[in-house]
C-alpha cells in the first residue's frame, strides 16, 4: 500500500471511530443524509436509476425496488455513473488483469465467482476503495488490534489468490511495511502450506473455516507451529466443533467478519463476542422474507437488502444478498451505537449461532 491511500484509509477509520460514539439518533440522522446524497447522485448520473425509480425519488427507501445481481449485469453500463465506463472493456480488464494496474486508470474491479449462475463486477473509485479497506481495518480493531503508521503486523491469508477475488485484491493493497502480507492458495497441498507458514510466523491468520480446522489441526499434531495474535475465518459456516478446535490451537477465539464482493465489510465482531455488529454508517442492512417484508429481530430472514452508502460510481440500492440472518433484538455492551447479527444461515442449512463468547466467521458473498 502507498502512503497516499495509508492515509486515505487512517483518515476513514478515525472518522469511522467517531461515528462509534454517536447516539442512535446521531446515527439515523447521518444514514438520512447520507442515503439523500447517494440517491441524487444517481438520479443524476446514472440513466438506469432514472428509469427504475421513476415515480420513486422521493419514495422512502422501504418503498423503492429490490436491485438484484442479474439487474446490475443486463444494465451495466446504464446503471454506473461514468460514462467512460463498460462491462465489454471491464471483462477484457479483468481477463487480463495485472496486479496494480487500474481499470481506466483509477477504478479498481472486483469480481464474483458467478457461484449463483452469473458472475458479477463490481467498481470502486480510490476513495471508495479506501472506505472499503477502512472497513475491513475496523474489524481488526473491533478485535483488539490498533491500526496505526507505528504498528506493524505481519499476516497471511489461506484463501483465494484469484487476482479479481476481493479477498486477494484486499490482501494485495494492504501489503506493506505495516502489514506484510503472505498469500497462500487453499487449494495448495496442506504440507506447503504448512511450510510457507511456519517460515512466514503470521501474527494475523486469515483462512476459510474449513481451512482454518485443518490448519487447527496441524498445530495440535505439532507439524504447524505458528502463534497468531489473531485469527479471522471466511467463507465458509464455522461451526462449534471448528471454533473450538482453533482455540485449542492457539488459544484464542476467531473473530467474526461479515462481507460480500459488492460492498466490502457488512459486520464484524467485537473483543465482548456478542454476535457482529453491524457497519450502519456504511450500509443499510434490510432483512427480509421472500417477498420483501421486513423481519423484526429475533428471527431470520429469508434475503438481506444492502444500500451502499460511500459508492457512488455503481450505486447499489436495496441490493439482494440471498443470505439469511437474525438481528439480536437488543444493543451490545460495549455502547456502540450500531444494530447487531447475532446468527447466520448463509446459503446453506447449516445455521451459524452467535451466543456471548462465541467464535466466528467470515460470510463472503460469492
């Protein structure tokens, strides 16, 4: 990471801390305003938003309609707000992309894996890109861990090494001289990973779920010797049995992360381990059944709908997750002001609880 967007990012994340010791009404005061901002951008830059919300633009955001993934692909070139910017060009970009060359010079791409039946891009100026970092840094301090020009921490990453995935392009900026940066493929054979670890001795671990068990093992078997201050799962539902396996490990619970391609970090967990706490000054999170009614905490919904606040190049406006959650129905205590996951279903059966002193995981959308 280069200076300028270090402290692009240090700026984003001391105004998000500010943002933690607002009041409730501070916080849907700045949600307001913030929503009335993205949406006059987009009426006025975007054709797509001109149509979809005609009859709608002063329609309260319960009102507008639900955005979904395969929108956003017919509509590419409608719905962002550069003009200068197209999906034909975005593809030929991303098929031969190169580390730390922008699209058009200064959009950075990420990309789903099309898991769902089609892939999805997704653009984010420097800027956006930033509050996407400053996100995924908000985690690790809600960890313990303070993000500074004077801390270094060295981590490594068993995940994707797809040069479009968010994990690796996140994992690509970050790398620096505050956060030296190993990234290992999963799908590598577990003894090289193992060796590259035990030669690397990451103080941060960030694996898939499933990974991390195996990694867990490893450790408890003596062939991985590593002593993270930290360990982050993704992807994937970590289960009890996996949770407790890594504090066996390294005596210490995973923290939670809650973040998808399209909007970076969603939720994280704090060091009290009551559920994830919701990043509200970033994204406005709907839960709803399957035909978009809300769902009241204390039970699950069948979808999420995400308003991305900060991104204004591709506005993303009750945009569907096909995720299930279940908000807690009451405040943290540790006083932050932001509504809290306290269980995941992901896409799966598998249900993921989060009781006061769970562990965690990482829901990436795919």
């Amino acid at each position: 990471m280069n200076m300028r967007m270090m402290l692009t990012v240090l700026s984003s994340l001391r105004e998000l801390r500010r943002h933690e010791q607002w009041t409730r009404s501070h916080l849907e005061a700045y949600q307001a305003k913030a929503l009335q901002r993205l949406r006059a951008h987009a009426y006025a830059e975007s054709p797509f938003y001109q149509k979809f919300h005609k009859g709608h633009t002063d329609s309260p955001l319960s009102k507008l309609p639900v955005l979904t993934k395969s929108m956003v692909m017919e509509h590419f070139d409608d719905l962002v707000t550069d003009r200068a910017i197209h999906l034909n060009d975005v593809k030929e970009y991303v098929a031969s992309f190169r580390e730390g060359e922008r699209y058009l010079g200064r959009y950075w791409v990420n990309a789903t894996s099309g898991s769902t039946g089609q892939p999805g891009f997704f653009l984010c100026d420097d800027a956006e890109w930033a509050e996407v970092l400053a996100s995924f840094a908000r985690a690790h301090e809600w960890a313990g861990q303070k993000v500074s020009l004077t801390h270094r921490m060295k981590m490594a990453s068993v995940a994707s090494t797809t040069p479009w995935h968010m994990s690796a392009q996140v994992g690509a900026t970050l790398k620096s001289w505050w956060m030296p940066t190993l990234r290992i493929a999963a799908s590598e054979p577990l003894e090289g990973i193992v060796a590259q670890l035990n030669d690397w001795q990451p103080e941060m671990l960030v694996s898939y779920a499933s990974m991390a068990r195996i990694l867990a093992d490893a450790q408890i078997t003596g062939h991985l010797c590593i002593h993270p201050h930290l360990v982050f799962t993704s992807s994937e539902v970590l289960t009890d049995e996996t949770r407790r396996r890594i504090e066996a490990a390294w005596g210490r619970l995973p923290f939670n992360q809650y973040a998808a391609t399209e909007t970076g970090g969603i939720a994280a967990e704090t060091t009290a381990h009551q559920g994830m706490s919701l990043f509200e000054d970033h994204i406005l999170v709907e839960v709803v059944d399957e035909d978009y009614r809300p769902v009241p905490p204390g039970f699950f919904g069948d979808k999420v709908l995400v308003t991305v606040l900060f991104n204004q190049t591709q506005p993303l406006i009750r945009y569907e997750l096909r995720d299930s959650i279940r908000l807690a129905g009451t405040p943290d205590t540790i006083g932050l002001p932001f509504a809290r996951i306290d269980a995941i279903q992901g896409r799966t059966e598998d249900t993921l609880h989060l009781p006061n002193r769970s562990g965690g995981q990482v829901a990436v959308h795919p």
